[in-house]
C-alpha cells in the first residue's frame, strides 16, 4: 500500500500539479484535469494555485533572495517542510486558474477536500491498510516533491548541468528515478516540455 500510493499520487502530482497547471507542457479533457486536481490536492502540498503561484515564481526568480524555494539563499530543511507556505503569495502568477470554478473551490475548501478525500479512501481500504500503507506513501510523496527543490547549488559527481542558463538548477537521475523529477535542470532549461530526462 504505501509503495503504491507513493508511486501513484508521486506521479499524479508531477503529471497534473507541475506539467500541467504550472508549466502546460500537455492538456487533458476537464474531467480528467479535476481528478488529477482531487488526487494531487491529497498530498497536503497546498491547492493547486498555491502551488502553481509558488512555482512560476521559482522559475521567474529562480535562485536569487526573491526565490520560494531556493536552497541557494534558504535552510535546505525550509525547502524540505516549507518551502514558500510562509510568506506573501503572488496570487496574480496564477490567474489562469483562478478563472476556473473547480480550481477556485478546491482553493477555497482546501483543508475541507482533502480530509473528506482521505476519510473516503480510510473506508474504502480499512483502517489498518490506510493508516500503515496509505498514509505513509503520501508522506514518502510529499518528502519526494518537496525533495526536488533541494538539486540547487554546487556540480558534483552526482550533480550536473546540461543547461547553464543563470540559475543553479542541478541534475540528478537518482532523484529522477525515486521523486519522478530529478532532471530539474533539465526542465529549468525547457520548463514546458512534458519529458525532462534527455541523457
């Protein structure tokens, strides 16, 4: 259960959270967008205007004092458990969203969704399977996403460029594999396309 979860919600987060909302490197029928929305809104990571507010201002700030989520100029364990909920939110860098009721109402009701979400799922799998194997997989999904900000700083052996456009964006295919996002160089070079792992 919790391996499942972790790879499922890991996914759908990447997928719907950050290709779709934030960066539009693909589109989908509403249906299928709203489901995405529900499901990554589980991962307690913020509504998705929260985060696509976040990360377009990362990517248009991108390591400089201005930057959400830089370890650059912030604690690696602010980017781990915070990450830019403290703070003046630009609401503004989301108004594509902001124009779409679903969106708006899981914004709204944020805290409300997402626990009648997980009571949901706590009757449909059974007490022991959600709170051993359901819950521990969102919490592995949430350290991953949360995770990605951390491939910022110095070139390593592990840590690499392909693109050197300003920031300090690095590559890693270890966290590529495990968080789904590990390339974050690459797609700090074409932040719209759908596939970030070139070589």
């Amino acid at each position: 259960w919790a391996i499942s979860t972790y790879v499922i919600f890991g996914i759908t987060e990447q997928i719907f959270f950050h290709r779709l909302f934030t960066h539009k490197a693909w589109s989908c029928p509403k249906w299928l967008e709203y489901i995405g929305l529900v499901m990554s809104s589980m991962m307690f990571i913020g509504s998705s205007i929260i985060f696509v507010c976040l990360h377009r201002l990362h990517h248009a700030t991108s390591d400089t004092e201005k930057d959400p989520h830089s370890p650059v100029h912030k604690p690696r364990w602010y980017i781990q458990f915070g990450g830019g909920f403290f703070g003046p939110l630009k609401i503004n860098l989301a108004k594509d969203l902001l124009r779409d009721k679903v969106h708006m109402f899981v914004h709204k009701y944020y805290f409300k969704v997402t626990l009648a979400c997980h009571a949901l799922v706590w009757l449909l799998v059974g007490t022991e399977n959600f709170f051993l194997g359901f819950l521990p997989g969102i919490g592995l999904a949430i350290i991953a996403a949360k995770s990605v900000n951390q491939n910022h700083g110095k070139e390593s052996l592990l840590f690499y460029r392909n693109y050197k456009d300003g920031d300090q964006s690095l590559n890693n295919f270890i966290g590529g594999y495990l968080t789904f996002d590990g390339w974050h160089n690459n797609h700090h070079g074409n932040p719209a396309t759908k596939y970030y792992g070139e070589r």
